[in-house]
C-alpha cells in the first residue's frame, strides 16, 4: 500500500514538472506600416534611377492587436524600428552594414519591453542585429478602414518616427507599368503598398535625420506569428 502511495506520488510529480517545463506560448496578430526613402511600387526605369543612389533608410512598425510572446502578454502594445542600411534596401547591391533604432513602447512593463524587443528582432531579422540605441517613448498606430486596399495608416513614435499613409491611385501611376519592385522588409500574411504622405525620422543613433515624403514608398499590412 505504502509503495502505491509513493509510486502514485512521482507519478504526479514528474507530470508537473513536465507540464511546467513546457514552452511558454507564443500567438500575436496585429498590424504593420513602413515607409522608406525610395519606391516600393514603381516601374524598372525609376526603380534602376534610385539603387544606389536613395533607399538606405527606413521606418517600419509593429501594432500588436491581441497575443503573447513567449508567454508575455503583448495586447495592444507597438515597437518601431528605424535603420540605415549602407544600400538602396531590397537591392543585390551590398545593403549591409545595417544601423538600427529600436523606439519602444513605453507604456509596456519590464516584462513587456524584453518580449517587445525580442518580438521586434525576430520579425526584423538581420536588419536589427545592430541597434545602436533604444527608446522608450508613447507610440500611436492607427489604420483606418480594416480594408489594406484602401486603409490610411500613420504611426508616431514619440514624435522621433512618423509615417503617415494613403492608398494608391490611378493618379499616382506615372510609367504605366508599375509593380511591387520591392518586397515588405519583414514577414506579413498580407500587405498593400501604399503612398507615404510623411516619413520622418528626427532622433539620434543613425547619424543622419530624414523627411521623405510624396512617394509610393510604403506598406500596410497585417501579421500573424505563432511558435
């Protein structure tokens, strides 16, 4: 009887040890805009005019609109990332090295900021291996209209990064044979390419500050990461 009860109790340890030792979970969704200092929707003689000349600079963010990282709650909290490349980005043409900012929201917890960053890198990739400097700062998203096809976006990142958006027009196609020459900077489920009414970075850390507006230079989307 004794030796029932001991047995019965590894048992019921060693099945919570291994219920704790599961991996803490990893679901978010939310919603995505960049903007650069080139044309991501263009045609080739315009594209070809700008690599290497424009296209090293950039601002993209993350709104998060429900989910965790790694077990850390992320609801309603945003990240922006700010880079100078050494190329025209999206270019075979030697983009790195890459610089970074990384502006946080400041309205996460300590908890939140780290699974903020890492969140940011793993999206970002290799374009934010080298931040040079993080801030924490209150960043508004907003994306009208739920439609990518026609959706306004702008982001304010502490008043340090600023992207404001509109929908393409018939208006805007020029050569009459524009395409997406670019592709998004990081991994989205869907993404439109958009006219940048403002991109602006006016913070440290990159050597240079920039306004870049009155381009088909950015991306609306939306993402879905789970592990």
């Amino acid at each position: 009887m004794r030796k029932s009860i001991f047995t019965g109790a590894a048992l019921l340890l060693a099945s919570s040890l291994a219920f704790s030792a599961e991996p803490a979970k990893t679901d978010l969704r939310g919603e995505y805009v960049e903007a650069r200092n080139a044309e991501v929707y263009t045609g080739p003689c315009f594209a070809n005019g700008e690599a290497g000349q424009v296209g090293d600079l950039a601002v993209f963010g993350w709104s998060i609109e429900k989910g965790a990282w790694e077990g850390v709650p992320l609801d309603g909290l945003s990240v922006v990332g700010v880079i100078r490349a050494s190329n025209t980005l999206g270019a075979d043409i030697g983009t790195f090295p890459v610089h970074a900012v990384l502006i946080v929201d400041e309205r996460a917890n300590v908890e939140q900021r780290v699974a903020l960053k890492s969140f940011a890198h793993r999206m970002g990739g290799d374009l934010l291996d080298d931040v040079t400097k993080v801030v924490y700062a209150p960043i508004s998203f907003r994306l009208k209209d739920g439609n990518l096809h026609t959706a306004t976006a702008t982001l304010d990142a502490g008043g340090l990064a600023q992207i404001e958006t509109r929908a393409l027009r018939a208006t805007d196609n020029i050569c009459h044979n524009e395409r997406t020459f670019y592709p998004p900077l990081t991994p989205l489920d869907h993404a439109m390419p958009a006219f940048t009414v403002a991109n602006r970075y006016a913070g440290d850390g990159l050597g240079t500050r920039w306004s870049s507006p009155g381009k088909r230079s950015a991306f609306v989307g939306s993402f879905h990461y789970s592990d």
